[in-house]
C-alpha cells in the first residue's frame, strides 16, 4: 500500500524546465548559505535590541530600501516605534536626533558606503547599531551586531534573483525571535492592529 501511495505521488511531481530549476536552485543556495551563516544566539540579541530601545530607525538604500520599508511595517504592528529612511538625507536628519535610547538597523546587499558611514555616524550619537549585509568587510567596523546575509549566486547581472531575497530571509529570522519574546503580549497588539484597520474601514464605507 504504501510502496503503491509513494510511487502515485511521484507520478504527480511534474518535471521543470532549465529556466524554472535555475531559479529554484538560486533560491535553495541561498537558503543553505544562510542557514550556514545564521547564528541564533546573534539573533537573539538582535531580537532583544528591537525589545529594548525607545526608538528603532531602519536604513536602506535602493533595493535595500525596500527591505527596511518591508521591515517598518511588520514590525510597528507589533507595537515597536519605528521608522525607515531610504535616502541620505533622512539618514543625516536621523542621525542628528539618535541617542543612547535609539537602534538603528542599516540593511546592505554589497558594500553600500552610505550606510555604513550612517551607521558609524549613529554610534557617534551613542546608539546601537547593527548591519545586516552579505559583504564580510563589513564585520570590522565596530558595530554592535553584524549579522551576515547570503551573497547572490553568481550569474550576469541581468537574469540574477532579486537582490533583496537573502536580506528579507534575515528579516524572517529577526521576526520569528522578536515575536518569541513576550509573545502574548505582542499577539494582543497585533491582533488590535488589525481590529483598529478593520474598524476604520468600515467608517470609511459609511461616510
């Protein structure tokens, strides 16, 4: 029976073409390179940093951007104050405002120097900073958290996976620890944000 169950199963996976294999196998790299690169005790004190300032400032340039706008919203939905900058003047305008009570979280695919000189900036001020880039030189630079994301596959530049992808899996680490701390509570002021949104909609509709 289940040498028959096994054998029907097999039939239904359908074969891919190069083009599709390709890209699943970039996608599959990079999961097994971060896997290799992750530390969950890194993560944790990550996580721990987000739970303890008054204040978290998300820096991306670019694709990057992308990543700390991504990071913004999911993570203000769970009751952190947060705001994300995506160029250099409002990393200069942040930075003149940061203290000792403030985490700034820079995210960089290559060796971005704005955000690293941002960040460097904000240490000045007396913040925390932590870098997550998939550029190893960066883990000199004096941060208080350097968490490594994987480098892309090597290919053309122009058929290469989104760029953002090994950074967005770093997020996913960051969230599943920040949520495991304190859980309930931030259940409860997730679940009110959805409630609010909900409530708010529905005025719209009758006005």
């Amino acid at each position: 029976y289940h040498f028959n169950e096994e054998t029907k199963n097999q039939k239904q996976v359908q074969d891919h073409d190069e083009l599709t294999l390709s890209v699943l196998q970039r996608y599959h790299h990079i999961s097994n390179v971060t896997e290799s690169l992750v530390k969950d005790s890194q993560l944790d004190q990550v996580a721990e940093l987000i739970d303890q300032a008054d204040r978290v400032y998300f820096f991306g340039i670019g694709s990057s951007g992308l990543v700390a706008r991504e990071m913004k919203l999911r993570f203000m939905r769970l009751g952190v104050v947060c705001e994300a900058l995506t160029d250099q003047d409002g990393f200069t305008w942040t930075t003149s405002i940061l203290d000792s009570s403030c985490l700034v979280i820079g995210f960089s695919s290559g060796s971005t120097n704005s955000i690293t000189d941002s960040l460097l900036d904000a240490k000045e001020k007396g913040a925390k900073t932590v870098l997550v880039t998939a550029n190893p030189a960066a883990i000199h630079q004096g941060f208080t958290e350097v968490l490594p994301a994987a480098p892309l596959p090597s290919s053309t530049y122009i058929d290469r996976i989104s760029a953002i992808l090994p950074l967005l899996i770093v997020v996913d680490l960051i969230y599943a620890h920040f949520l495991n701390k304190s859980r309930e509570q931030k259940e409860i002021v997730f679940n009110s944000y959805w409630e609010n949104k909900k409530l708010s909609s529905q005025r719209s509709r009758k006005s």
